[in-house]
C-alpha cells in the first residue's frame, strides 16, 4: 500500500462527501494510512446549462477523473455507479461497490408538505428534473405534472427550486441522505413503481488493473451482494450500450436465489413508455437478462 493513497473524484459537495466516506472507511481497515483527496473538475462541472444528453450523457461526469486515473495523477477513483457508463477504459477496473442507502427517487416540495404518494402530489405543480428517464416517469404516473429542466449540483437545484423556479425537485434519495438533507424529503417514490437508473444510489471505486497492489486494501470495501445486484443491472447497460441518450430505468432485487428485474425505457424524445420485468435463477438470470437487453435494443432502433 502507498504511504498516500490519491482519490480522484468530481468537486461537488455530495462527491466529496462520497469520497470522504470512502477514506474513512479505509482508514478503519488500514492503519497509519494517509489519503489525499484529489478534486477534479469535470466537463459536466464546467457545463451546468445544457442536458446531459446533449453533452454526449453521463460519461462526461468521469472522463477526465479516468484521464487522471490513466496518467497516474491519482491512485484510484470514487463514483456515484449510475455516472459510470459502458465504456470505461479496459485498463481499469471497478475493484468495490458500496451498498446503497436508498436506491429510490425522492421529490422535495418547496411547500415543505410530505405525500405518500404521486398520487397525492398538487395537481398541475410543476417538478424541475433533467433526468430523461424521471421525465419518462413522471410523464407516465401523472401526466398533468410540468417537467422543468435543471442543472446544477444539489444545493444549487434546491435554493433554484425555493427561490421559486419549480414547486419541486426531484433527486437520489441516497444524495441528500449523504448530505444530511434527507429531513428536507416531502415523497419517496417506490422503486417497484418508479424504476430506478442502474446504479443509483451505489458507490464504487475505479482503479488501473496494473495496480494490483492496491486490490487486497481496496477489495477490502467491496460489498458482494451489492456487486452482484449492481452487475446485473451494468449488463444491461453494457449489452444496449446506452447512455444518457436514452431514458432507461434498471431496478434488480435478489432473495436468496431468485432474481427479479424491472426494466423501464423509451426513445430519446419519450414518446413511448414500455416496461417489462424479468426473473430467474441465479443460474438462468443471465440470458434472460440478454434477451431483454436485446429486446430494449431492437425496439429504440425500430
């Protein structure tokens, strides 16, 4: 192990207190270890007016922390895994999945009021997202609700959505949990109803596959059960090869083995909403995880 282990991450307040937690949670397991926290400013940082679809999706989030990583400028790196597209670089690796607190959507209300329900949310308010898969949802569920689009890292967005740009915002729950915010929260969507992206709410670490001196320390983080959960729902991805360019919900859950997966998606445009859900064996998840990939492919290119 380095005498300083160097973590690259992304210079908002909720990725530093991500990449805070994930050096906290070393040094518990590594004695005298000494980490720096290295902040990296990214093009989605830089950009905070357009959609993330039109930056060319979330990968803008990571690249330049993966350029870092590649270069050696940093020893490893700290995700939020739904920023973490198909193509990351083949000389790296995601060494540990964290679980997460909440994979749910949450919607804060500027009226301060809780629901229980979308159901139950003012008719006509208007909720600020950019996310094309909330919009698909939200769309969906409650056809009446104006989407408003919104940048910004979180507490951006919600003093935007206060000083009266939006009734609400809708954001991970994991997020403002992390932040100490989740007081603020006035609805907690059902991930059965609403599809979570693939990776919400999950945490991993990146690092160069050459550096194998790291795994046994790294390693030490990693959550199985979750990296199983998580994989399932990046092969998904991977098979599609699917970014922010389109709206895709992946949700998987697993008792003992059994593995149920619910999958949400449409065109770029949301004209569509289709779902389907798949289950099996652990044994026999993965083909049908492949022809549902398939499916979702063959229906956005028809």
């Amino acid at each position: 192990m380095p005498k300083t282990l160097r973590i690259g991450t992304r210079q908002s307040q909720l990725a530093l207190k991500q990449a805070n937690m994930i050096a906290e949670l070393l040094r518990n397991h590594v004695s005298d270890l000494t980490i720096e926290i290295v902040g990296i400013t990214t093009e989605g940082d830089q950009n905070q007016h357009q959609p993330l679809h039109e930056l060319g999706g979330k990968s803008v989030f990571i690249k330049s922390i993966e350029q870092a990583l590649l270069k050696g400028e940093i020893d490893c790196a700290v995700h939020c895994l739904k920023d973490v597209t198909s193509d990351l670089h083949n000389d790296t690796e995601l060494i540990a999945y964290r679980p997460a607190e909440s994979v749910s959507d949450c919607i804060i209300m500027t009226n301060g009021h809780s629901y229980k329900s979308l159901a139950d949310l003012p008719h006509g308010c208007s909720i600020a997202t950019s996310s094309l898969r909330r919009q698909l949802l939200l769309n969906h569920h409650r056809p009446d609700i104006v989407i408003k689009p919104i940048r910004g890292n979180v507490d951006t967005r919600i003093a935007n959505c206060q000083a009266g740009y939006a009734d609400g915002l809708m954001l991970a729950k994991a997020g403002l949990v992390r932040l100490q915010r989740d007081k603020e929260i006035s609805l907690v969507c059902d991930p059965s109803q609403f599809t979570p992206a693939p990776g919400q709410g999950v945490i991993v670490i990146q690092k160069n596959r050459s550096d194998t001196h790291l795994n046994t320390y790294l390693s030490i983080l990693n959550d199985e059960y979750q990296q199983v959960l998580s994989q399932y729902e990046q092969a998904i991805i991977v098979d599609i090869g699917l970014s922010c360019d389109y709206p895709l919900g992946v949700y998987a859950q697993k008792h003992n083995d059994e593995v149920v997966i619910n999958a949400c998606w449409s065109t770029k445009a949301c004209t569509t909403f289709n779902t389907q859900t798949i289950s099996g064996t652990t044994h026999s998840i993965t083909k049908k995880i492949t022809e549902l990939s398939n499916h979702i492919k063959k229906s956005l290119l028809s």
